[in-house]
C-alpha cells in the first residue's frame, strides 16, 4: 500500500474510442477535501459497461469506466474513522441535493445524477480519489472482491423495496440477469416466495440457486428486469388484481398498454432507478448469503488483460453472471 502512494505514477485503463482500451501511467491522485485515497481491488461488470465499451452510451470518450467498486483504504482524514487497510466498497452516485427528487429524499433519481465511470472517470485503476462519504465497510465474513457487487445488489434492493413486499406473498421476477437474480435473493431474504423467468433455460435453472422457485399461481408483486417490451406485457398481463409492478429494466423502445389494463386490474405501476444509497443494507445481504455472491461472479479477468472482459458480457452460448475484474487482488 505505501508503495502504490510513493511511486511516481499509477496505472489506469481507459476507454479511448469503440472497443478500444489504452493502459495510461498517471500521478497518482490528490485527495481533496474530505477525500480518501483508496486502492481499487475489484470492479465488476455490467451491461452500462458494456454499452459504453461499444461506444453506444450517453458518455463522452475518453473515460475510465468502472463504477461497481471495492478496494481498500490507503490513505484517509484522521476525522474519517477509515484507516489504511479498511475494506470498502464505494458508492459511484453523485446528485445535485437541489431538485424535486433530492429534496424529498429520492436522490436515485436526480435530474441532475451523475455516476463515477459512466460520466466521470472511474475505478479502473490502481488508486482513486473518493469521498469518504462514499465509503461503506466491507462486513469481515465478506471477500474483498465480492463487495464489488454492492452496487448492483443496492440497485435490485431498491427495485425490490418501491414494490412494498409482504412476507409470505408471490414475487415474479422477469429476467435472469444480476439484477432479476440479486433481486430474487433479497425477496426470498424477506419472506417472499419468488419465481424467476427468462428467455433462456439455463438462465432460469441458474435463479433456484438465488431462491428461485416454480412458478407461483398468482403473483401480487412483478419486478421487470430485462427492459424488453414483451417482459412489460407479460409483467401487467400476469400479476394479480390491486398488485405491484415494478420495472427496473431500461429501454428506449416503446411498449403499448390499453387505457384499461391499469384501472381495471387497478394496479400500482412503479418505475426504480438506481438506489437511495444502500450499499450498506446491500453489503449485509451479500453477506448474509456469500455462497450466492460467489457464483454470481462467473468469470475473473486480470486488470492487464481487461480487453478480455467486456466480449464476455455479449457472450450468448455461455453463462455469464458478472465479470470481475481483478485490479489490484
């Protein structure tokens, strides 16, 4: 760690131009004010990733990306509490503190939301300036590279919590990906049968290890997590009457609802975006299951052979859960 701080320079991987990463050594960053330095350990992986590898993303290029973070504290204010060698995770959201949404306390979905490696550089690299505010400890029973996956795992809370789940009641997640599958293990955290679907066989088979269960009969709570205008259709058509849907995944393409369905099943239709900062509650779900965390983590890449990490994530004949990408491990 005192090596990394005293050495003239640090790596980092940028994005330069369509699927194209250079390595650049830099000066290593100077915190600002209320700012801790922090060694970058793991960065998963996901489909934003992947969006703005491919140049098909609202980001300017150049950018380091990386925005699903967990590292280790090299240096921090004395005021802090952090000190060298606390496990982290890092918090990539940032919001204006001054619109509607902040006000009310919804930060996640600020109209002026910003996120550390989608707009901003991020953590694919050796050493990062965040603030401290932004740190939330890794749990001791938790491995350092699996609390990378706090963010994701917040953002599937978030969906999961605007639903307002009952224990004992039916859950439906469309979709199989980190989110429906993180989504699926925090509803079965809290009582909830779940059933868990997806256009692909194996990807379904893969959710009965997060919780996932055959399929329940009427289901008062769907969360959509593909962005697919089918999955929408199939989400209003199959919960209940007075349920809850919840869509969570993204997409620009329209979807054709008629002025009936939502009156007349009188149906509670609810959007979620990212998450109200809980990395926290995030951190203590993955620790609570850590065998699921592990296998949600598919595949590892060295930080030096990143090039090979983003293909996978369009990979269609394989299992991909989420990529890790091993920075400093």
């Amino acid at each position: 760690m005192v090596d990394l701080l005293r050495r003239p320079e640090v790596k980092v991987a940028r994005t330069v131009a369509r699927e194209r990463i250079e390595f650049d050594d830099v000066p290593p960053p100077v915190p600002g004010p209320g700012e801790a330095l922090v060694r970058v350990h793991t960065v998963t992986l996901c489909g934003t990733d992947l969006h703005i590898w491919e140049d098909d993303y609202a980001t300017e290029l150049p950018i380091v990306q990386g925005h699903e973070i967990a590292g280790t504290v090299a240096e921090a204010p004395p005021e802090s509490g952090f000190r060298a060698g606390d496990r982290v995770a890092v918090s990539p959201m940032k919001w204006c503190g001054d619109c509607y949404a902040c006000r009310i306390g919804r930060v996640n979905a600020c109209r002026d939301s910003s996120c550390l490696g989608v707009y901003s550089d991020g953590a694919l690299a050796e050493l990062i300036a965040v603030p401290v505010a932004d740190l939330y400890r890794v749990p001791d029973g938790l491995a350092t590279g699996l609390a990378a996956l706090a963010e994701p795992a917040s953002i599937a809370m978030q969906g999961v919590l605007r639903g307002r789940p009952e224990k004992g009641e039916q859950a439906l997640v469309l979709g199989c990906g980190p989110i429906g599958l993180l989504a699926t293990l925090h509803l079965t955290s809290l009582g909830v049968e779940v059933a868990a679907s997806d256009v692909s066989p194996a990807r379904a088979e893969f959710a009965r290890r997060f919780g996932a269960v055959e399929g329940p009969v009427e289901p008062s709570l769907v969360i959509e997590a593909t962005g697919a205008p089918a999955a929408f259709t199939t989400a209003v058509d199959t919960v209940s009457t007075a349920g809850r849907v919840v869509l969570v995944g993204i997409s620009d393409r329209p979807v054709s609802l008629s002025m009936r369905t939502l009156p007349v099943k009188d149906l509670d239709l609810l959007g979620s975006r990212n998450s109200q900062r809980r990395l926290g509650e995030a951190l203590e779900l993955l620790d609570a299951y850590p065998e699921a965390a592990a296998e949600l983590v598919t595949h590892r890449v060295p930080f030096d052979r990143l090039d090979e990490a983003f293909p996978l994530l369009r990979e269609k004949d394989e299992l991909v859960g989420k990529v890790a990408v091993e920075v400093g491990a």
